[in-house]
C-alpha cells in the first residue's frame, strides 16, 4: 500500500480559515498541524490530523509578542529537522519568521513550501511603528521576501492587496 503524501501546516494561531484549509487537504494528504493555539469557531479540526503544540502566541506587549514569535519559529525549525524529507509544507505569516524555515528547508533539503500570506512583513510592522519605513531592517526584510517569495512553489493571498 502506498502512504500518503505529507503537509505540514504551520501558523502559531490556526484559526477557522486554517482549519478548513487543512480539512480539506485531510481528503488526501497525511496531515500534521504545528501551532502555539487551535482556534475552531464552528467547523473542528478533523480527528485525524495530528497537533504539536508550541509556544502560544503572546501580543500584550511588543516584547512578548517578537518573543513568541522568535521561539515558535526555533521550535518549529528542529521538530521540522525528524520529519520526513518528502513532507511539504504549507506556511501562514503567522509568526512572520516563520516562511523562511521553508526557504531554508528548500535549499537544504528540496522540501515543497507553500505559503498563504495573512500579513505582509516588515509592511505590517511599520504600520505599528515597530520597523522604521525605509530603515535598514525594512530593506533587509524586504529583499529576503523577494527571494522567499521566489522560492515559494505556492503563494496565496487573502486579496489583490
């Protein structure tokens, strides 16, 4: 018998468009779910995708929150490292670090990557004031989106914008 294909999906706070993504890959794919919290609203997560759970998503402050953020994303990096090398992944911006695991799981391992984009970055944080418009970080940040968006054998957004 030929096993399954395997996603793993991976968003610190998988909420209901997650969840219905991933019921629906369930169909056909072996399903695994990384997250810090599951956040069903009326349809569950399939009983048949398995949870790791890691750090929950923190935004009381904006230490906490790049915190958590920088911790998911360390945390996810080695559970990925024991996956099977033929796993694809499929990446919300949620944490914002997170996208680029797959960019370096590609070039280290060929790993598929696909991304959805709730929020793009730096973009969302220079409209909180945390990255300066223009600013070293933001360049940087920006160039290596290029690259990561490149690399992507999927990209998905909410909309146009």
């Amino acid at each position: 018998m030929q096993r399954k294909r395997k996603i793993i999906f991976i968003n610190q706070s998988a909420g209901y468009l997650i969840i219905d993504v991933i019921n629906a890959f369930a169909e056909d794919y072996d399903c695994v779910l990384y997250t810090g919290k599951l956040l069903p609203i009326s349809t569950p997560l399939r009983s048949d995708v398995a949870v790791k759970n890691f750090v929950t998503y923190n935004r009381d402050t904006a230490v906490k929150r790049i915190f958590t953020w920088v911790f998911f994303t360390v945390q996810v990096f080695f559970s990925l490292l024991r996956e099977r090398k033929d796993s694809e992944l499929f990446i919300v911006t949620n944490p914002p670090f997170t996208p680029y695991l797959g960019y370096v799981l590609k070039k280290w391992r060929k790993t598929k990557y696909h991304l959805l984009i709730y929020d793009v970055y730096p973009d969302a944080l220079t409209q909180l004031g945390m990255v300066k418009q223009g600013g070293w970080l933001h360049r940087l940040w920006s160039r290596w989106n290029r690259k990561l968006f490149a690399a992507a054998d999927t990209t998905f957004t909410l909309s146009q914008g």
